[in-house]
C-alpha cells in the first residue's frame, strides 16, 4: 500500500492532480475538498505537495485516490467498506459536502443530509448509518478530520490504543491515572506499554 506521495505538483485540477516524484508522474484522484486545499502549481513547476493515498486495485485499473489529510483518508477508507459505496461513489460524498458534515450527519443519523449527495438513494444512506454510525463515535475525539496537528504524548498514546482496538473512554481512564502517577519522564512507547498492562 502507498501510505503517500511527495513530489513536485506538476497539474492539478478540481479532480485530480499529477505529482512528480522520483521521476515518475502519479495521476491521482483527489475529491473538491482536497482540491480547495492544495497551492496552485508554482510559476516554475516547483511547488511541493504531499498527499496522503489509496490505492484502489480492480482487475481492469490500478487507482490511486489522494487527500490533504490524513482524516479524509480515513473516513474514505470507513465509506467504501459500506456495500455499495464504492471509490468514486466515495469520492462524490466528499466533495458534495465536506468530510466532518458527513461524519456528523451519520453519527447523527441524519439520513435526508446524506440522501441530499449525488448518487446517494434512501438505502445506501440508511446502510451508511447502520454501518458506520458505531464505528465513527468510537473514533478518537469523535471526529476522524479534526485531528491536533501537534500531538502530545496522551494524545499520541491515545490515538494507538484506539486503533489497537481499546474503547476511548477506558484508554483515557487508564492513560490519565498513568500521567498522574508519572513523574513527567513518559515516552509515548512508555505510556502506551503502561496502559497496556492495565486494560
């Protein structure tokens, strides 16, 4: 799996972007909402852009779909495993309304919000919600897109031990009344192996 690419932004358009690197020129998918985030290409073709990707893999295409952040990627990813929704359909929502607007709506159960996408019929937004309503509330912060840019240490060891599979509230319980204890000298490895052996 290509986690990134960073290169040189060579074209860019509202639905995809061509990004130089090491010589090879990856044509990738991007939504509106990525789009509006990225810098126009520099006068000189020296702009650099690093895009966070998927690599969606059929018999007949090999696509890669890009994203400004890291949240979007993520909330991609929770979409396209709904029957149904797949790459394009996902990339449609996206740059329909922007990602927390459709993490809200189906943490919310807002099924007319999501039926207002293109594409998007009353079944597949009441299956987005059956499907995704648990697991996006789960999500560290309750939000997928509005992650800290700078992470602490609670946080960095927050974060890994949701995606370890520990519920939130617990894993914060535990990692508080670690820091309590602590003396300040905790690593983020430190923290994480700590609240391991007491959840």
């Amino acid at each position: 799996m290509i986690a990134y690419i960073h290169g040189k932004l060579a074209y860019k358009c509202p639905t995809y972007v061509i990004i130089e690197a090491s010589g090879v020129g990856y044509h990738i998918h991007i939504s509106l909402n990525t789009y509006s985030q990225i810098p126009d290409v520099g006068g000189n073709g020296s702009s650099l852009l690093k895009l966070h990707t998927y690599l969606s893999i059929k018999e007949d295409a090999h696509t890669l779909y890009g994203f400004a952040e890291e949240g979007e990627k993520r909330l991609f990813v929770h979409l396209i495993s709904v029957s149904g929704i797949g790459p394009n359909t996902a990339r449609m929502m996206l740059s329909s309304i922007t990602p927390p607007e459709i993490e809200q709506a189906i943490v919310n159960g807002d099924v007319p919000q999501i039926q207002r996408i293109k594409g998007i019929g009353p079944k597949s937004a009441q299956r987005l919600v059956l499907e995704l309503q648990d697991k996006l509330k789960k999500e560290v912060g309750n939000s997928l897109i509005q992650l800290p840019q700078n992470n602490s240490i609670r946080d960095e060891a927050l974060t890994a031990l949701v995606m370890l599979g520990f519920v939130k509230n617990s894993a914060e319980k535990v990692i508080d009344n670690i820091l309590r204890k602590a003396n300040g000298d905790l690593s983020v490895e430190g923290l994480i192996k700590e609240s391991l052996k007491n959840l």
